[in-house]
C-alpha cells in the first residue's frame, strides 16, 4: 500500500507507488515503486526481527543499549545480549 513503510536489508523503505509486490522487485533497484528513508551512513537502533527475511546480515551495524555493534554472523535475529557470539562491539 502507498505511504508504507517497511525494512528491506537493514534499511528503511516508503511505498511510493501502490502495487503487488514480486519477489524479484528489490527496493534499492525500483525507485518507481520505493523511497529509500534511511540516509547514509546513519546506524540505526537495534529492533527485534519479526521474521528471516528481516534478520541482520553480517556487517549490519546497530545500535543497542547505547553502544554500536556489528553482526559478525547471517540470519542474526537475537540481540546481542541474547546472542553476544553474534556481535562485535564497534
């Protein structure tokens, strides 16, 4: 649905376009259809993934509890007091 807002590989994305998403239509390469709302280099909060597709991938940069981490492994759905193993403290 237009107006939208949804996390696609660690950053924010509005629905521009109001459409049936497709598997294969990746928001960094569809501008027509999705605003990319995170500017760079901006390290956002730490949030509880609600699914595999919205996991940390290695190299995702979060903060949590005021400190910034860094995921050192995929698929990291735990925070990293949960699964401190995940996590690399920048």
């Amino acid at each position: 649905k237009e107006d939208e807002i949804f996390k696609y590989e660690n950053k924010l994305y509005k629905v521009i376009q109001e459409h049936t998403s497709q598997e294969d239509w990746i928001p960094s390469e569809l501008p027509a259809l999705y605003l990319n709302m995170m500017p760079e280099n901006v390290i956002p909060e730490w949030v509880q993934p609600a699914m595999a597709e919205d996991a940390y991938s290695i190299g995702d940069k979060v903060i949590f509890e005021g400190e910034v981490y860094e995921s050192i492994i995929g698929g990291n759905t735990w925070s990293p007091t949960d699964y401190p193993q995940g996590w690399k403290l920048i």
